[in-house]
C-alpha cells in the first residue's frame, strides 16, 4: 500500500510538470519537440498512477454519500453560472451568450476532462497521502498554474491579449478549484465538479464562432 501511495505522489508531481511545460509550449511552433516531451511526460504519469490505484474508478470519481448531495449539486453549479457571468463582465462582453455554436459541444467536453483529471484523478491520488482537503488544495495550486501557464504566451496573430487576464485566470482557476475541491473531498463524488465546470466552459466560451486560441 505504502508503494502504491509513493507511486500515485511521484506520478501526480510528474503530471503537474508534465502539463504546465506543455502548457508553456502549446503556442511555440519552435517548442515542438519539448512540447511533445511534456505530452508523454503527462500522459505517462496519469497511465502509471491510474495503474497503482487500488480502485481507479472510485478513487478517480467517487461515489455520491446521500441524497442530500443532489441539492448541493444545484449550488455548485449555480457557483459555476455565476463565475462564468462574471469572467465574461471582467472581459467585457454580455453577461450570458446570445447563442451557442458548434464549439459549445467542445467547450463542455474541455470543463469535464479537466474536472477528471484534476479534481478527479490527482485529487483521488493525493488523498490517501496528504488527506482530502489538503489534496484539494494542491489539485487547485497544480490546476490555476497549468491554466496560467495555458494563457501565458499566446501566439502572435493573437490582438488584445490583456496581460491582466493571466493573473485573474490564475486566481479564479484556483479559487473555483479549491471550491469544486472542497465539495469533492466533503461529499465523495467528482461528478458534480464535472457539471459545473462543462456549465462555466459553455456559458465563457460556447458562443464563440471558431475555437479560440489557447485552444490550438
């Protein structure tokens, strides 16, 4: 068991690396060959850890407690519509999309691998060795620095890139991570985090006519 936890730590810290070098890469075409690195790094470590987990699919999704928690569902993602009302005032457009395009399917599949990946598998990985929350905390640190990281050099076709938007992204990845974290370690289940996040990617990014760009 003790071998089990010291591989599931070791993967978790070489996904975390893994993904912010590629986020730091993924708009330099001269970066090509340490961002394909960084991919492998990343998806090895989420293969291994997977492996050395006892129960993957619970330790990974969790499980609902009661039926309480469907009720506190309804909050989380409220919590989600509203942080998305808000990023989308902070960057200066509608409150709420006027309409969805195809990328609104996209959108939502983005919020829910990451909610699988984070709050899902490294947070399950991490709980037996630091505690729940503990685990939350440091899923949102690894969380809000790959996403800055994301966000950080944009390609240069990109215009209007406000510098400041690294610094919020960060924060509120973080914040909203160590919230949808919080509910996870509380009420067992990371399915939930998974509604809310896919909710906030389709309201911030579900109008948008082509993919934007820290996507490609």
């Amino acid at each position: 068991m003790l071998m089990k936890s010291r591989c599931q730590v070791l993967c978790v810290l070489a996904f975390g690396l893994g993904s912010v070098l590629f986020a730091l890469t993924a708009h330099r075409p001269s970066w090509l060959v340490l961002r394909g690195m960084s991919l492998v790094l990343a998806t090895t470590a989420v293969a291994v850890g997977w492996s050395c987990m006892v129960d993957p699919i619970r330790t990974t999704f969790g499980r609902f407690r009661h039926r309480a928690v469907g009720l506190k569902s309804l909050v989380v993602v409220g919590a989600g519509i509203a942080v998305a009302v808000w990023y989308r005032t902070f960057l200066g457009t509608s409150p709420f999309p006027a309409s969805l395009t195809w990328f609104a399917v996209p959108a939502a599949g983005i919020g829910a691998t990451e909610e699988i990946l984070w709050r899902g598998w490294m947070q399950g990985s991490l709980a037996a060795s630091l505690g729940s929350w503990r685990a939350a905390i440091v899923s949102a640190v690894a969380h809000a620095a790959y996403k800055s990281a994301l966000f950080a050099f944009p390609p240069a076709n990109v215009v209007g890139h406000r510098p400041e938007v690294i610094l919020v992204i960060g924060i509120l990845t973080f914040c909203f991570g160590v919230g949808l974290g919080g509910f996870r370690a509380r009420e067992g289940s990371v399915i939930p985090p998974i509604i809310a996040h896919a909710v906030f990617d389709v309201l911030v990014y579900g109008d948008q006519p082509a993919a934007p760009w820290w996507v490609g």
